[in-house]
C-alpha cells in the first residue's frame, strides 16, 4: 500500500513542493504532515524525495527527472563506510551503506561517502547502475516493514558530486531538512490520535478519556505553532546569516517528539489494548511512526538543544 502511495504521488505531482526558505515553507511543511498522516510510511519516503528535490536545488545539482524516484542515505553506521575515489571529474564509489529506505524502490539516491582526504561528500547515483547491490534485508520490527530499509552494497559505481565537500551537512537546508522530518512526525502523530478523537466525538467517552485528549490536543496545538513559526523564521532568513537554523530546527523537532509521545502513549491509555489489537491500520501506524520518530538521537538531541539555547556554541 505505501509503495504503491508514494508512486501515485509522484505521478500526480502531489511532490511537487515548494522549496524551503522561498517563502513558502509552512505549506511545504503542512503537505509533508498530511502526506504522513494518510501514512505513515509512504510520508516518510516521500520526505525523502521531497529533500533530495530541495538538496539538489540548493547544491547546484540537476534536479530529479519526471518518473524518477530519489532516496537520501546519509547514515554512517559504525564500523563500514562508503568511499568514493574521484580521478578528474569521474567519480566512483565503493563500500557498503547501511540504513537505505527504499532500496530496492527508489531509482537514484543522493548518498554520503568518505573521499581520500577523510573529507564527507554527497553524491548523485542512479541505482540502476551496474555494481548497486541492494543486500538481503535483517529487519525484523513489523514497524516501516514497507519502507524497504536495508544496507547497499556499491561496487565501482559511477556518480556525480553534488557541492562541495562537508557542504551536505554545513548548508542551511540541512536543518530546513530536519524540521521536514519533524512535520512527518507530526502527521503521523494525528493519525495515531485519531481514534481518540473519535471516542470522544462518539459521546462515549469517560473523565480520563476526555483529560488524555485534552492534553493530545495540547502538544498537537504547540507542535503545529511550533513547526508554522519555524517556518516563518526559515523564510525570513533561507541562508542562516543570523545563525539561528539549527537551534529552530532542534527546538522543533524536540516539540514535535512530545506530541507524538503524547498522542501515542494517551490513546493507548485512553483506549485500552482493542485499537492495537483489533485495528490493523492503528497498529501499523502506531508501529511505523514508533520506528519513525526514532531519527531523534533523544537525550543527545536534547543536549545539543540545551547548549544551543544557553549560549553555547
């Protein structure tokens, strides 16, 4: 269902987005979050098509072609990384990627490797290439089963450098990316409160039923305020001249985690195990966006956010 999604979106133009920081982000945001929220998964890779579209724009890069279908894997797992050997302007990679959504989906990815100099790039590669090598897949969570996320294998695959070296992570649009990620989540976290919202329209719903919706509600209202002023800020200010990006994003992010901690935890206490056991698509949606929100480095995060916060640099 999610695969099948995300292909009608892309036929349908619904990826076709507006660009982060051109004035228009709080819709690019609000059409992520209603993505996500019909479901969870097909969002998730969709964001991801929507951010390399956004990279390639602001790296300079050719941007994707109609019926392509582009992935980011920018992961680094511990122990394994992918090199790319650059002779002139060829470029090749070689190595294993860990943590690729749509591996066996996607067309083309943009895909992060280690250059001799130790120096992290970004490239453009069409998987269709010889020597790209989706390896079997170990996931084993019923969370994002449909998102196809394995490791894959390159070897002597062409590709394309997109900016400059170290610039994926040091551009603006990284946290312009970031707080896209956020607006999935925050979709995915009205879906999973829906049904709590239905008990309650249903006039069936005791005191506590009523108190767990209030406060879904609560860090729904502050998640949406939060991800709409962000956007304002963003578009008031695309190329970070006043250094504030990361610490929107990271602020961003963090209030979105709540909302779906909030809306996951409260329907369930609300709603007794029924809806997880008896709802197929609760519980998937459940399970996806558990798996999902998990791109949160949690207290890590929470750290750097109050570092950022406090002055500290």
């Amino acid at each position: 269902m999610s695969v099948g999604l995300v292909r009608d979106w892309l036929a349908s133009g619904a990826l076709d987005l507006p660009l982060p920081g051109q004035g228009d982000t709080a819709r690019r945001w609000q059409r992520l979050a209603q993505l996500t929220e019909s479901d969870v998964t097909a969002g998730r890779l969709a964001e991801a098509h929507a951010d390399a579209t956004a990279i390639l724009a602001e790296l300079g890069g050719a941007p994707p072609a109609p019926g392509q279908w582009w992935g980011v894997w920018a992961a680094e797992a511990p122990g394994g990384a992918l090199c790319a050997a650059v002779e002139g302007t060829q470029v090749r990679l070689e190595g294993t990627k860990a943590w690729c959504s749509g591996a066996g989906l996607c067309s083309h990815a943009l895909v992060t490797a280690r250059l001799p100099s130790g120096e992290r790039g970004l490239f453009a590669v069409d998987l269709g290439a010889p020597g790209v090598r989706p390896l079997p897949s170990d996931w084993c969570a019923p969370g994002m089963a449909e998102s196809d996320t394995r490791s894959v294998e390159f070897t002597d695959v062409p590709a394309v450098q997109v900016g400059r070296p170290g610039e994926y992570l040091s551009r603006p649009g990284f946290w312009h990316g970031a707080v896209g990620v956020a607006a999935c989540w925050l979709g995915g976290a009205r879906a999973v409160a829906a049904p709590l919202s239905a008990r309650v329209a249903g006039a069936t719903a005791d005191a506590h039923t009523l108190a767990h919706l209030g406060a879904v509600d609560a860090a729904l209202f502050a998640a949406e305020a939060t991800v709409a002023a962000v956007a304002r800020e963003i578009d008031a200010d695309p190329s970070n001249h006043r250094g504030s990006a990361e610490l929107l994003a990271r602020r961003a992010r963090a209030v979105v985690e709540t909302a779906v901690d909030e809306s996951i935890t409260r329907t369930a206490r609300a709603l007794g195990p029924a809806p997880l056991c008896l709802d197929a698509a609760h519980a998937r949606r459940v399970a996806d966006l558990s798996i999902y929100v998990r791109q949160s480095h949690a207290e890590r995060d929470l750290e750097r956010l109050g570092s950022l916060a406090g002055g500290r640099r």
